[in-house]
C-alpha cells in the first residue's frame, strides 16, 4: 500500500467517524423512551384496597364510579371477572347488599 492509499483510507475513516457521531448526537437529543406497564383492574382492586375503600362493602356500581373519578372508565362487564377472582384469590371478600354483590376486605 502506499502512503497516498493510506491516507485516502485515513479520510474516509475521518468522515465515516463524524458521520457515526453525529448520528448517535441525534439519538441522544430526542431522550429515552421509558416503557411503563399498563395497569391491570386487578392491580386497580389492590390499589383501592391499600386505601381503605373496601373498609365498607362496595357494590360493582360503586367500585366503578371510584375508579372513574381517578380516570380509569369500565363497563360493569369488564369488572365481573376480576372481581370474582379477587375474591377467589382471596384479596376480597363479598357479602349480598340489598340483594347485590357488595365487595370488602377479607
């Protein structure tokens, strides 16, 4: 190789070099992305119950309308099944309210 070959390669490696940074300047500008869980009704349940809420029996209804006014919105159907494996699992205890499904602390 001679020296003309050997600088001709210098060069490139340069500008290969500059262009490899400024990329990598771009990426590091725009931030990291951090990835968060969405939060399951289960994990809502446990929530409500390391607050107390459940302290007193709570129908479907009620469990919805709280959750509503912290912003997460269900369907009453949406909260059958999580609720009855809560209580499976036992994490909550339910007990009837006026013919109704109330939910409490076990």
């Amino acid at each position: 190789m001679t020296n003309e070959e050997i600088v001709e390669i210098k060069k490139q490696l340069e500008e290969h070099e500059k262009r490899i940074e400024s990329l990598e300047n771009l990426f590091k500008s725009k931030g990291k992305r951090i990835i968060t869980r969405r939060k399951s009704i289960t994990d809502h349940l446990n929530h409500l119950k390391s607050e107390d809420f459940f302290d007193q029996p709570k129908t479907t209804q009620e469990i919805i309308d709280r959750l509503a006014y912290e912003g997460y919105h269900y369907r009453q159907q949406s909260m059958t099944e999580p609720l009855q494996r809560a209580v499976r699992q036992e994490i909550l205890g339910r007990v009837k309210k006026n013919k109704i499904w109330a939910y409490c602390k076990r």
